[in-house]
C-alpha cells in the first residue's frame, strides 16, 4: 500500500478552474447555465425487535447545484448537499441515539460533486472530480440513491461510445464519500481513501447484451477489505404482440483479496432471472448468491446495497457464510400510481441455514411535474439471522 500523498481528482478540479481565465458573462460557459435543485422530506419509522423504542426520523434533504454550458466541450458541475433533522428520534450513528434504531441519515452539510467534464461530441466523455457514479445494476458500484446523503466518489471517469452496440468505461477512484456524511465523527464512516481501478466493458447484439467487468479495489483505510472481482453479465428479452415480454438474465463473478488483503482464496457470485410482462404488469423470478469459502464472504461495499436483498437493509454486509436470496417481485401501474411487491427467502450460501423472510411494497405517484411521492414498506421475519425489523418510509420529492 503507497503512503505518498497524492492530488485527489477533486483537488485537481478545483486547480483546473482556479486556472480558467476570467471570461466575460456572455460567454457559454455561464449563458447557457443550468441550476439544478433536488428536495426530499422523508418520514422513516423502524421497529427492531432488539430495541425497546421505534425509531422516528424526519429528514430533510437539500441539493443545490449549477452545470455550466458547453465550451470546446468543456463543462462544470458543482452541487452541495444539506441534511436536516426534523424529527431526531433515531439513531443516526452520530448523535448518540443508540437506544433507538439505526436510521443512516445524520445532519452535515458537503459538496456532493465538484466536476470539470469534456464531451467530445463522438461518443466520449471524461469527468475529473467529485461525482456520482453508477455501473449497470449498481450491485457492484453505485450511488446509494435512497439515503438522504448519497455516495459519490473523487475520482477520474472516462466513458466511450464505440459504437451504437459497444460501450467501454473507465474509472480511477481516489476516495468514496459516504452516505454518513463528510462531517461524521468517525472517520472511517464518513470516507475512505481508495486507489481502485474499475474497467467495465458492455456490448449488445442480436443475442441480448453482454457486459464484462473488472473492479480491482484498494481500500487504504480498511486494507483487509480491498478486493479484486472479475465478471460477466448477460441479458434478452422477446416480446409479442403490442404488450407482452418475456426476458432472462444471468450474472458470474469471482472475487479474492486485493493488494494487502488476507489471501483467503477465492469465492462466487451469481444472479439469475426470468421475467414476464402482460399488459404493463412484471412477474420476476430471481435467484442471487454471494458466496462463501469459510474464511471470507463475497462483499459489495461500493455498491447501492438497499436495493438488494430486501428492503429492511438486514443484508448490506454478506454474512460470513454467504447469502442465498430467492425472490418474486411483481410491479406495473395502479391507475396514476406504480406499485412493487417483493418476496425474498434468505438461506447461508454455505451450510444452508435459514435466515428469514422478508416482505417489501412500495407504491410510486408521480403527481405533477418534478414532484414524486412514495410510501414504501419492509417486513423482515428472522429465522435466527438478527432480529426482527419492519420500516415504513413516506417521502415527497421535487427535482427541477
């Protein structure tokens, strides 16, 4: 592991336009400007049965930001966020509410990105800064959209459009801000120092699309969970008529320690899929293990894990024996509103002991412009993994 100090991506971004020459307010850069805003209340109700007190959060998010106009394809965006509690009858992992449930949403104020892009207008873009960063399902590297405070990282990005079928992106991260905030008193919560080298390769065809991918992962801080995973992931769909869609997908990965790792060989991951579409309404059969050797697990830390694995967020670190997740989801529209049911049986991957089961419904109505309200539940009953756990979120939100 290097100890020399090196310029993060951010630092050479604020360098960059620190350097800009002064230019005049009819220039592009400003003229065609964009403000950007994004608010979000939330109201989030956790019942843990390890607790004796239901935690009660109300939260309000705030993003404010400004992307610049195009100039010889250079460009700037920059976005603070905000977190404030209106309601702090939680655990927010920095207030010292630890009688009550975890809700991960603290106060703080960050920068959330800082970026110089170029768009080369022939299928290129590269982004140096702090930014938001998604690849595919976000099961590997991800934003962590549903807290208050996402994940961004400082990084260096380049994505290329090779052709209308092939894609090519890469990425060079130097630090993962995350969603505890920048300002958390514990430091390893709040940030880590990376030196991580993501590469993922996508082609679609007749036969459906494929998508390789290579995440070599230096974790400086936690250097026992650095970590190199190699994969491939493929999907097709077939329709019928006007209305109808049948599709499958499967995903295969390897994963063993990086750099400074404990050499613990070398352990699975695979996701498989079958879906149905009638009439605007999905029935999705899946099936996804992380697997386990007995001396480690295979882990997605910079992923949006929230989005897998059930709702009730019971699951964000793989158990050391491994997580087998089996799940039906049903989803489709409910007059002006979108609903989605999920089903999951959890087992160990290793061993096959039962976890539990966990029950998850949402309900999405987009009611006018901008805005988007949602009610959304989780329901997880143990079967000896933690304890029972039910949350209920009710969110407003308004993007301009």
């Amino acid at each position: 592991m290097s100890t020399q100090t090196r310029p993060g991506p951010l630092a050479l971004t604020l360098g960059l336009l620190l350097g800009l020459p002064s230019v005049a307010s009819a220039n592009p850069l400003f003229e065609d400007g964009k403000p950007l805003l994004d608010l979000r209340l939330r109201a989030e109700i956790v019942e843990d049965a390890a607790f004796p007190r239901d935690a009660s959060a109300l939260t309000l998010r705030t993003r404010l930001g400004w992307r610049s106009g195009t100039v010889n394809g250079f460009f700037v965006l920059v976005e603070a966020e905000d977190v404030r509690a209106l309601d702090n009858a939680y655990n927010s992992t920095a207030n010292g509410r630890s009688g009550y449930p975890v809700v991960a949403d603290p106060e703080g104020s960050e920068w959330n990105q800082a970026y110089l892009g170029w768009d080369s207008g022939g299928g290129t873009l590269v982004q140096v800064g702090r930014q938001r960063l998604g690849y595919d399902n976000q099961r590997f590297i991800g934003n962590v959209g549903w807290r208050q405070n996402e994940q961004t990282f400082d990084a260096i990005s380049i994505r290329h459009q090779v052709n209308p079928d092939v894609t090519v992106q890469y990425a060079w991260l130097d630090k993962v801000h995350r969603v505890f905030g920048n300002q958390h008193p514990n430091r390893l919560l709040a940030e880590h120092e990376l030196d991580a080298h993501l590469l993922n390769l996508g082609w679609k065809g007749a036969l459906g699309s494929f998508t390789g991918y290579a995440y070599l992962i230096e974790n400086q801080d936690l250097p026992a969970s650095s970590s190199r995973s190699l994969g491939l992931r493929h999907q097709r769909s077939f329709s019928w008529g006007d209305s109808r869609e049948w599709w499958y997908g499967g995903e295969y990965a390897r994963q063993r320690g990086w750099r400074d790792a404990p050499a613990h060989g070398s352990v699975g991951y695979h996701q498989l899929e079958l879906g149905l579409r009638l009439s605007g309404h999905g029935l999705r059969l899946g099936h996804e293990q992380l697997g386990s050797n007995g001396r480690r697990a295979f882990q997605t830390p910079l992923a949006t894990a929230h989005a897998f694995n059930g709702w009730a967020d019971r699951f964000l670190v793989t158990p050391a024996d491994g997580l087998s997740d089996l799940h039906l989801k049903f989803d489709g529209p409910l007059g002006p509103m979108r609903y989605l049911i999920a089903m999951h049986r959890f087992e160990a991957a290793r061993g096959g002991a039962d976890y539990g089961d966990e029950l998850d419904v949402q309900l999405s109505w987009p009611f006018a412009k901008g805005w988007n309200a949602i009610a959304k539940y989780a329901d997880y009953r143990s079967d000896g993994f933690g304890s029972d756990v039910r949350k209920l979120w009710l969110s407003v939100e308004y993007r301009y």
